[in-house]
C-alpha cells in the first residue's frame, strides 16, 4: 500500500482508497463538475458531508 497526497487538503491518503477519508475528495474516480445528486435528492460524499450543488 502506497500514500499519495490528497490534492485537496495534501493528508496522506491510501493509493486504494476511493476518497479522501478527511475531506472527501474523490481519489480514483474522473473528476466531474456536475453535481452528485441521485433521485432528485443530493448524494453524501463518503466523509459523510453532503454535496454542494
């Protein structure tokens, strides 16, 4: 396992992890500028925030 420097906050963030476990910045995913929003109703990002949009 390998750590790589969150762009967003620069923690320490495992190669796996999906996001940020301080910020909730998507890690492996393509980044996009459409909001997460699912059903109508705004996702929570994976720190348990939820989406701004």
């Amino acid at each position: 396992m390998a750590l790589l420097k969150c762009p967003e906050c620069e923690h320490n963030v495992a190669d796996k992890a999906v996001a940020c476990p301080h910020c909730g910045y998507p890690m492996n995913s393509p980044t996009s500028t459409k909001p997460r929003i699912r059903n109508g109703k705004p996702t929570k990002l994976p720190n348990g925030c939820r989406a701004l949009g």
